[in-house]
C-alpha cells in the first residue's frame, strides 16, 4: 500500500518538487553550522549594508553580519516553529475530532462550540495578546500557534468519525468488546489519517507565515536570533537604498511556505483520490 | 424566517459570552498587571499608591468578579474607560471603526468580484494559458507572506515611483482640498492596503470558484441549456454561476475572521487610522479595558458576518428555507 502510494506521489510534479524542496531545506537548516560562509551573528560594522558581491553573495545587514548566513539559520527557526506547531495542533485538532465524533452527545456539543467560538475570533489577535503579555520569545511562539490552530482539522475529523463509526469493522470491533480508547486510536484512527496527513503538511506553511508576521511585528523571535520574520523588520529601516534586505527573506519565505503547500496538495490527490477538486 | 432571525439572534449572546470570556482569560492569565507599565518606571511609587491604583481600576478583586462587572456592564453597552487616556472605549473604538469596516468592506468586495471573474474565465477555458496563469497565482497568493508584499509595493510604488501614498488615510493638505478631491485623496490611500489585504482571500476564492463552476458545468441542466441555445455567457452567468455561488459564499463568511485578524497587521504596517491599530498599540500598552472591548466588537462583526453569509444562501438558493 505505502509503494503505491510512492509511487502515485512520484507522479505528482508539483508535489515531487515541493517534497524535493522541503529535503533541501531540511538538510541546509541541519547542516547550517557547515554551510554557512561566515558566524551569521558576527558583525563587521566595516561592512554595513553592503550589496550582493562575490564575498557576500546576498550582501550584509546594517551591523556588516552575511545575509546568507543569516538566512541559512533563519531555516532553522522557521522549519522547527513550522515542524513543533503543527505537531501541536495536529494532536489536539485530531484528539478533539475523534472524541467528539464518536462520543458523541455532551462531548461533541462541548467541543463543538469551543470551536466555533476559537473560529470566530480574529486568531491573529489572540495570537499577538498571548505572545505579547507572555514573553516573546520561539518557543511561547510555537506554543501559541499549535494552541490556536488545531479547530478546522477537529472538525474535519469529527465529520470523518462521524461517518467511519457506523461502518462494519466499527461495530465488530466493538461486539468483540474492545475499550473506547482501542478502538478509537486503533481502528478509527487509521482510517482518518488521510485527512490529518494532509492538513498537517498544509499546516506547516501557514505556522510558518504566522511566525514571520509575529517576528515581523517585533512579537516574534527577538534579534540577534535571525527569523525571516525579523531580518524582514530590520530590512524595512533601510529599505532606500537595501533592497537585498527586504528581497531575499521573503523569497525564502514565500518558497518554503509554497513547497509544503504542493507536498500537501500532491498527498490529498495521493491518499484521498475522491477529492480532486 | 422571522423566527429563524431571532433565534440566531440569540444565540450571538453566548457566543460572545464565551469569546469575551477567553479574551479576559487570556488577559488575567498573563504575568505581570497592567499597572506594572505605570508603576516600574516610577521610582517614586509607594506600595500604597500601587494598591490604590488597583482599587481605582478594580483590579484588586477576584477575577470572576471583575468579568461579570464587565460582562454586566457591556450587556449596557458600558465598556468602561480606557487604562491610557480615561475615555470611553466605545467611543475610541467608535471613532476607528467606520476606517476598518471601509477597509474591510472594501477587500471584500474586491475579493468577490474579480474572484468570480477570474474563476469563471479559469474554469470555461481550462488548461489554457489563462488558466495555467491562474493557478500560479492562487500557489503564489496562498503561500507569499502579505506583510512582505506590502513592504514591497510600499517601496515600488510608493518610494520608486511616487504614484501613491504609503501611510495613513488621508494627506497632510486633506483640509484645503475641495470635496472631490478629498475623496479622490481618501481612495489613494486605500489603494495599497486594500490590495494587500484582499491578495490571500482573492487566491483562496478564485480557486474554489474555479472548482466549484468547473463541477457545475458538468451537470445536465447546463447542456440543456447549451442545448435549448441559449448563448454561453448567459449559460455561465445565469445557470451555472447561481449553483456554484452556494459553496463560495460559505468561504466567504469563513474569510471574515481572518480578514479581521489581517486588520491588525496591515493597519499597523501602513499606519491606517483603524481599530486593528488600536488593538495593537492597546496590546503594547496592556490597556485591558481597550482589548477587552475591541476582542468583544471584533468578534460580533465576524458573528454578523457568517449570519449574514447563512442569509444569503436563501438568496442565491431559492431550496434554502429558513424556519
């Protein structure tokens, strides 16, 4: 099964190359400490704001620190808020799911309206109230995303509970006597994955917008750590005459967000081939 | 339908019970007092005058009482007062509001039409260039960072080229300037972060009208009404675009949050005299009352917005009865 569903994947342009991408960028932000052509924190205030060359190939910052460098460890914040978010938010989101699909009565009405009530409310402002009352800092930042960003896949996962318990291994698995929790994580788990695969690689992308906005607006990952989010806020000071500063992190940005969402829309034609839309 | 209203009326009350109910969770749970901004930078403050501070602002007793104080009060459409100024919050809000509900309103307006548009023209030619192209985009606007975006045209078309103003609503000179012009001024300002605002909604609904007309336009009654020769753009805009309306709108009401939420990041960028600014700077300032009553409004505009969104169903429906 796991073959053909490689191989179905293999077939899949779009999402070879954002799979493709998304190895990359693994590898780059794990070997960064290799690949870096200088310490991304060391300043050189002799070399301020220069532009692209041959010994900067994306130019410097305003303290002379190497973009590239910069860039290269800012992968690795925004692949572990991505990777930890949505770790967070996938448990929570399917957990909740499953619970109020095949429980049922108070469960589901109680799980229900607390999403409704977290769909309601402009995320982002709850987002920016915890992290600025809280500290600002990576992993409150983590936190908060994976906490506020869980209520769609619950609710697509109670539909799919909803649907998959009156089938017939449901209901043999429950004549054998099995415990709720087995056959909750053990039978109907299994056949919701699907939904929760997909959602947790499109996921990842939109954790990893939402923390570049936080560092952006200063809520974020805090200076001298290098974000995308952050590199962006500085970039804006000398936007005059520093266009390289404003230019490269939101090209990696945009790449890296755009390659999770191809792998995530290449899994759905993969593992969920009624929905093509 | 009148019953209909009135129940779904009602039931916006518990639902801002629960929304303002996280909202002073999230507040009173958070280390520090909203006083702490006042008081640490003061060495002169005595324990005493701290306390007494507390007192005035009742935030010396316990929290489920301080919530149903407020709750109380704002059922009376009291807000209370701000923590920096002294005034009204209601008024405050009210002053900004009319900026962001423009805002707003006006992003999604553009998001609606020349989403439509660009779906159809995707869907009726499928897998041509046009089409090609507007799969790029929908990628491209799903996965670019806004923010960035409105740095970037901030710079191109506004520093570079002049063409349009970067910040605020309105222009230094606004009170000299005669009423057309004035408006003309107002709609330059809004240029860029309407834009901006509308850029990841327009990807969004451009793809699921794309797919949603694409499904429509399989059906049987648009070859019967191909057939009976009726000409294909009134086959498009009359038969098929009715029925695929249905699951736009849905993502339409879907939008509102976001869309809210994006106020506070664009107003704060381009320095729009609206409430997601306040909310910010009431954020940086830890002005309780101030967040409390903008979390509050801001919530029953998304409400009133997915209640809207369920009305219209009725409208683009005429299956869809409410009871």
């Amino acid at each position: 099964m796991l073959r053909l569903y490689i191989k179905r994947l293999l077939k899949n342009k779009s999402g070879v190359f954002g799979l493709g991408l998304i190895v990359f960028l693994l590898l780059m932000a794990l070997a960064a400490p290799l690949l870096v052509p200088q310490d991304p924190l060391q300043q050189n205030l002799k070399e301020r704001l220069q532009a692209p060359s041959l010994l900067h190939w994306l130019g410097t910052d305003d303290l002379g620190r190497d973009l590239l460098s910069r860039l290269i460890y800012g992968s690795r914040v925004s692949l572990l808020v991505g990777f930890i978010a949505v770790t967070l938010s996938t448990l929570l989101g399917s957990f909740v799911g499953l619970c109020a699909g095949y429980l049922g009565k108070w469960v589901d009405s109680a799980c229900m309206r607390a999403v409704d009530i977290l769909l309601c409310f402009p995320t982002f402002f709850l987002i920016l109230m915890v992290i600025a009352f809280l500290e600002p800092n990576i992993a409150n930042v983590m936190i908060i995303i994976g906490l506020t960003s869980w209520t769609g896949l619950a609710r697509l996962v109670r539909a799919e509970t909803l649907s998959i318990k009156e089938r017939d291994f449901v209901l043999a698995a429950r004549a054998l006597g099995l415990s709720t929790k087995r056959i909750l994580f053990f039978h109907i788990l299994p056949s919701v994955s699907a939904p929760i695969i997909v959602s947790a690689t499109l996921g990842v992308g939109n954790a990893i917008l939402i923390e570049s906005s936080l560092s952006f607006l200063g809520l974020g990952v805090q200076p001298p750590m290098p974000s995308w989010g952050n590199i962006l806020t500085s970039g804006k000071d000398y936007i005059h005459f520093a266009w390289w500063l404003s230019l490269f992190p939101g090209l990696a940005l945009l790449f890296t967000v755009l390659a999770f969402n191809l792998l995530g829309e290449g899994l759905r034609d993969v593992l969920d081939p009624r929905d093509q839309s | 339908m009148k019953r209909y209203l009135l129940r779904r009326i009602l039931l916006i009350i518990p639902m801002l019970f629960g929304i303002s109910l996280l909202t002073f969770g999230v507040l009173h749970l958070s280390p520090g007092k909203p006083t702490d901004v006042v008081t640490d930078l003061n060495t002169k403050m005595t324990l005493e005058a701290k306390q007494k501070l507390m007192t005035l602002y009742g935030l010396d007793k316990p929290w489920h009482i301080q919530y149903f104080n407020w709750f109380w009060r704002m059922l009376k459409l009291d807000f209370g007062n701000s923590f920096k100024d002294d005034r009204a919050v209601l008024s405050k809000i009210g002053e900004r509001l009319p900026a962001t509900l423009l805002l707003n309103f006006l992003s999604l307006s553009l998001i609606f039409m020349l989403s439509l548009y660009i779906g159809a023209m995707a869907a009726t030619k499928k897998n041509s260039f046009f089409d090609k192209f507007t799969t790029l985009f929908v990628y491209v606007g799903y996965a670019v960072p806004t923010f960035w975006i409105a740095l970037l045209l901030m710079i191109l078309l506004g520093l570079k080229c002049g063409l349009l103003p970067i910040s605020g609503l309105r222009s230094l000179n606004y009170d000299e300037l005669t009423g057309s012009e004035k408006a003309l001024d107002i709609l330059k300002h809004l240029i860029l972060p309407v834009s901006v605002m509308a850029l990841t909604g327009l990807a969004a609904l451009t793809r699921y009208c794309r797919s949603s007309l694409l499904e429509v336009l399989h059906q049987d009654y648009i070859r019967t009404a191909r057939a009976k020769g009726l000409p294909e753009n009134k086959v498009l805009w009359k038969h098929a675009f009715r029925n695929a309306l249905i699951p736009i709108i849905t993502i339409l009401g879907l939008m509102l949050p976001e869309l809210i939420g994006g106020s506070f990041i664009f107003e704060t960028i381009f320095a729009y005299p609206g409430m997601g600014r306040l909310g910010y700077e009431a954020i940086l300032s830890r002005d309780y009352p101030l967040l409390m009553g903008i979390g509050t409004v801001a919530a029953f505009l998304t409400l009133l917005g997915n209640l809207i969104a369920d009305l219209l169903y009725a409208f683009a429906d005429p299956r869809i009865r409410y009871r």
